[in-house]
C-alpha cells in the first residue's frame, strides 16, 4: 500500500507541474521582488512558481539527486520551474550520513552543485538552511549565507531559505536571528529575495504578520503544512488567510500530500483543497520530496 500511495503521489505532482512552465522560467519571469503581500516578476506581474524541494541533503535518501542531471529532468520533464536544496545542518544520522556541522564541504558542495545547475538551466533555486535550530547556529548561517550571497548574488536565479522550521523558538528571537543572517546576505546581494522561517514548523504565519520584519526589502515568510494532517487543513490555511490580510508575502517553501511525519495517509481531498488554495492565492511552492524512500511523500 505505502509503494502505491507513493506512485500515486509523484503521479499527482508530475501532473500538477506541468501545466504551463516556460522553457527557461528565469528568462521569461526576470529577477523577483516582494510587493506587498505577492512575489512578482520583473514585470510586475505576479510571479507563481511550482516545483519540488530534494530531501536532506546528507541522507543515503536523497544526496544522490543533488545533481545537474535531476535538476534538467525536473525542468524538462516535469516543468519545475524552480527546486529547493534542503541542506542538512545537525542530522548525523550515521557515521556517513552527517549535517553541515559536522561535514561543511559534502554539504555545501552538494547544494553548488544544484545551484549551478538551476543557474545554467534557468530555473529558480532556493538555498535552505534545513535546520529545526538555526538560532543556535548563528554564526555558521551567517557565514555561509555570506559565502553563498557572494558566489550567487547576481543570479536572479536564487532564493535565500534561512530558517526552515523552527519548532520551540519565540518569533522575537527568530526575528532577531533572521535580521543578524538577512544583513550579512544583503552586504553582497541587496535584491534577491529572502525567506524567512515562522513559530511552530513554519506554520503560525499569522504570528509573524502581527510583527514583521521592517526596514527589509524582498522578505517573504515560509508558511509549510502536511495536506493529510486533519489539523493542517482545518486551521492553517485561515492563518496563512490572517497572514496575507496582514500584508506580508507568503512562499511555500516545504509542503506534503502525507502526513507530517512524511508517510501515512494520502488524503486527496484535502490536498486538493490545499493546492486549489495555492493556485488562487497564486502562492509559490515546492513539494516535499525527491528521494526514494518507500513513504508517501517520496516521490520516487
């Protein structure tokens, strides 16, 4: 049942992606920018972008799709328009299988490699910080934020993710994290957009609204929920709803046909309200997973 559930999801993603996607999205939307509460493109109009976030990239899972070759056939067969590189940052899952804390250089080539591939594809690329705990990684996210707005800034091409999910943290202290990680990325790239992650896994975007980041251009906020999670579809999106009457913008960095665990149920009905919810918001999106692990977000 989980392998079926599996195809069935990657069968509905790969439907899902490739209605409309221009041959070189990069080149036909230009560089992106935040106005009011929706991401446009260089032509004001607004800008939606579909596509499929790696799995961790230090995982047995996952690492090996960190590459130009799955870059090209997410582009071209799937029409992603853009993808995310989910580096890993504690996860020392095995003596082969470690974070950027413990393997900086495995890590981080990993994502160059997907980064250079979108740049030459002309896809969009997030660069995330895929970490539960990145206000006690400060320093090593401002460090490699500040490497990466050098090597990249002046691709329209990237997207900083700088806080996937925090779980515990107070917004007052991941505000503060993201304003210390958003100057140091804005010395050497003062356009690119920068997403910011939100309270309790990305998910009270509302919170975040009341009290935003000021004095900040091109900042959105990650909003992430699980489709078959009962609780997600009856309370996150009328606080992703709060969120946008509040007037920030929103991007879907991470979310799942599954459960919140990645595997259990497929619940198409809400995740078709979910995704019907995205199109008329015009909310951009990455979904959670390429990897090939028998589990019902994997998409392989």
């Amino acid at each position: 049942m989980s392998l079926f559930r599996a195809g069935l999801s990657s069968f509905i993603m790969c439907s899902a992606l490739c209605f409309g996607a221009a041959a070189a999205p990069v080149n036909d939307i230009g560089a992106l920018s935040v106005a009011g509460n929706q991401i446009r493109g260089a032509n004001g109009e607004v800008a939606q972008l579909r596509g499929m976030s790696l799995y961790w990239s230090q995982a047995k899972a996952g690492r090996d799709f960190y590459n130009a070759g799955v870059v090209n056939w997410l582009a071209d067969d799937w029409r992603a328009n853009i993808i995310r590189a989910a580096m890993a940052i504690e996860g020392d899952w095995s003596v082969v299988e470690k974070g950027y804390l413990s393997d900086r250089d495995g890590n981080k080539n990993r994502v160059k490699a997907v980064v250079d591939a979108a740049i030459a594809k002309g896809i969009y690329v997030i660069i995330d910080w895929h970490d539960h705990n990145a206000t006690s990684h400060q320093s090593e996210a401002v460090s490699f934020f500040s490497e990466m707005a050098q090597t990249y800034g002046s691709y329209p091409n990237v997207i900083y993710e700088i806080f996937n999910e925090p779980v515990d943290q107070s917004w007052n202290d991941i505000k503060n994290y993201s304003i210390a990680v958003i100057n140091a990325i804005r010395q050497n790239d003062p356009d690119n957009i920068i997403v910011v992650g939100t309270p309790k896994w990305s998910s009270e975007v509302a919170e975040a609204s009341r009290s935003p980041i000021t004095g900040k251009t091109n900042i959105a906020y990650t909003f992430h929920f699980y489709a078959s999670e009962k609780w997600h579809y009856n309370h996150y999106m009328n606080k992703a709803d709060s969120a946008l009457q509040n007037g920030i913008a929103l991007f879907v960095t991470e979310w799942g046909n599954s459960e919140a665990s990645g595997n259990g149920n497929l619940n198409t009905e809400y995740m078709n309200a979910f995704m019907n919810w995205m199109e008329g918001k015009k909310l951009s999106w990455c979904n959670w997973s390429i990897s090939d692990l028998t589990e019902t977000s994997s998409a392989l």
